[in-house]
C-alpha cells in the first residue's frame, strides 16, 4: 500500500473543512512553538468526543491550542469542559488569544506551569485525557497519575508513539540525532508501559505520527 497516496486521498476528502492545522497556524502571530498535531489527528479526536461526549477532558500539552480548539468545538455542542496545561506562559498566553478568536475560550481552563508539579495535586476525574507534550519522558512518568484521575472507562489518548519506529533524514546533526534517539526510546518505554497495563485496553493506531487509544477498565 502506497500510504503517502492514502494519505493525500484523505486529506483530499476534508480540505473545505474550516479549521485545519495550515489555517490555524497561519493565524497565530507566534510562530515560534512546540509543533501542533496534523489534521487527522484533530479529526479523530473529535470523532472521539463525539461518539462518547466526554464532559470533563484533560489536556497535557497545549502548545498553541489546536488540537484543544478542535476538541472543544465539539464539546461546545453539548457543554463539555476542557483543563489543558501548557509549560510556556508565552505560548500559553498566544493559545487564549486563540480561543477568544475562534469563540471557544468559555469552554476551555489553561493552567500554566510543569505537568509533574500540576498533576499529582489534580483531584478531578476526567471522561478523555489526551497527551501532546514537547518532553517525551513525561510521557511514561506520569502514566500512572492519569490514570488514577481517568474515571472508569474514560478515554487515554496520547500522540506521537509512533516515533519509535520513525526515522529521521540522514543529513541531520548529532545533536538532533541525540535528542531524537531519546524521544525514540521514552516513547517506546510508554508504549510498552501502556500495552502491559492491566488497567487499559489499548491500541496504537497508525495516525499521524501514531496515535494511542486506551480504555480505563471498569
């Protein structure tokens, strides 16, 4: 299967979509931030809260906040609530003036600061944890804190776990080289961590640059 011609065919079939990763992108006058999730992750994701209407979603991650738009257009229709925690004020105060812009800031509470401090204090339980963070370690670290705030049968999303298995141009430094073997292997201690967890059923669907489903066992 030529999965780059599949992949131009989908994208074909949603390009009058409104909002898309290009748009949103050429709208945010920062243009210096961690990279946000392609088009069809964004779909899926409101495929997702579509179908299971979660009411309380957790984000790790925001970046410039389109994978959060994306997810809160679709929980606007029925009164969801989106918590979403980003590092960099600077980035996080860029991703507000983007929720105001595309009018869905009322659904969405930013919470600025490091995800290792923010989230063991969290004592909510979310319906949809989803994970798009710069730091790949965080990725494993924090796996058994969001799943003790996932409620049963809540939803674990994570992208990116894929990388594993990703290789990078040759004609690259040593030192993006470094750093991408590091990704590599934090992500592959994730994966497997999420694959052995008695508590999830999971998949990693090959989306984007990966992305993992898991359910939150009753």
């Amino acid at each position: 299967m030529d999965f780059e011609k599949v992949s131009t065919y989908i994208e074909s079939l949603y390009e009058n979509r409104k909002l898309t990763k290009k748009q949103y992108t050429k709208d945010t006058e920062l243009k210096k931030f961690v990279p946000v999730v392609d088009d069809e992750v964004a779909r899926m994701l409101q495929v997702l809260i579509t179908l299971g209407k979660p009411q309380k979603i957790l984000e790790i991650g925001t970046s410039v906040g389109f994978s959060t738009v994306s997810m809160a257009k679709a929980v606007k229709a029925y009164g969801g609530k989106i918590t979403t925690i980003e590092f960099d004020a600077k980035v996080a105060e860029q991703a507000v003036k983007n929720f105001e812009r595309e009018k869905v800031a009322d659904q969405i509470e930013v919470k600025i600061g490091d995800a290792r401090e923010i989230i063991p204090i969290l004592t909510e339980q979310y319906d949809l944890i989803f994970q798009d963070v710069g730091d790949k370690a965080l990725y494993a670290a924090l796996l058994e804190k969001r799943v003790r705030l996932l409620k049963p049968g809540g939803l674990l999303v994570a992208e990116n776990t894929l990388f594993p298995v990703i290789d990078l141009d040759k004609d690259i430094s040593p030192d993006v080289e470094a750093k991408w073997e590091k990704m590599k292997e934090a992500l592959a201690k994730f994966n497997k961590k999420v694959a052995d967890c008695p508590r999830l059923e999971s998949t990693l669907l090959p989306i984007g640059d990966g992305f993992t489903v898991a359910v939150k066992k009753e």
